[in-house]
C-alpha cells in the first residue's frame, strides 16, 4: 500500500502559542497595582502588595509557561519520531466526529481502538480539522505514530 505524507512533527518548526498573550493582561494590572498600590488599596496597602505579586506572577507563567510547555511537546514529538520511537498506529478511520472550527467539539476519530482528539487551539502535534481543510474522512486508511496519544506523524493510503 503507497502512503502520502500529510504531517510530520520532525518537519515542522515551532509555532509561537499566541495564547500565551493573554498573560500580558494580568502581568500589567499586577505590576500597576505593585508601582501605584495605593490608588486600588490606599487603606490596605499589604493587600495590594499580595494581589499585585499574584497578578504579576500568573501573568509571567502565561507568558513563559505556555511557551515553554509547547516547545517542550514539540521537542518531543521532533526527537521521537526521528528515534522511530513512537507507536505505530496503522488500520481504517472510525467514530469520525467533524470538528468545529471554534474548537467546540474537538474533532475525534478511532483507529483500531486508539482514539485521537484534536483542536487548532489546544493540541499538540497534527490539528488540522476537517472544517480547516483537515484530511480526515471516515473510512480512511491511515497509518499514524502516536507520541503519548498525540499524532506525531500521519500518513494516509492513496
């Protein structure tokens, strides 16, 4: 059987998690409240020393955690599948269920009792859903490497 390449993890570069933006929020608000504590707090100044350090520390692991969670999966995933160090998962799409490209629901399938779950927004590995031109179908022969039920390589019988 003649397999197409359609994702592979050791061939892509790492894609910054925008996400992780959202931890410029909380990280402005803590540190005004640390500069300026007495226009929030002017009668409990110790409380708004302590909202102010937890506000400015979620922000920083919003703003570094993210990332470096997300480089570390991709690592992963890159170094695994150059070690052929995965599980392979080869056999037809089942349980198909199309995701939205809202993330809600996330787009899932089967293969041969391994059962995989994937949002642009929140996956490591392939993403790409049916609704964004994803190239699962139900019925599909595929063969996958499968990083901790992530899928770090796929390749699809033409």
């Amino acid at each position: 059987m003649h397999y197409q390449l359609v994702y592979d993890a050791s061939a892509q570069g790492f894609e910054f998690p925008w996400d992780a933006l959202l931890g410029l929020a909380p990280l402005a608000l803590g540190l005004a409240v640390l500069r300026f504590p007495a226009l929030w707090f002017s009668q409990r100044p110790r409380l708004g020393r302590g909202l102010g350090t937890l506000f400015t520390g979620f922000g920083l692991i919003f703003l570094v955690g993210i990332p470096m969670v997300k480089w570390r999966e991709h690592q992963e995933f890159r170094d695994r599948v150059q070690e052929k160090n995965y599980a392979l998962v080869e056999g037809t799409v089942t349980e198909f269920v199309p995701g939205a490209v809202d993330g809600h629901p996330m787009e899932s399938f089967a293969v041969n009792g391994s059962k995989y779950m994937y949002s642009p927004y929140t996956s490591s590995g392939f993403s790409t859903i049916a609704a964004q031109g994803g190239p699962i179908r139900p019925g599909l022969h595929v063969r996958i490497a499968d990083v901790n039920g992530n899928i770090a390589r796929l390749e699809i019988a033409r």
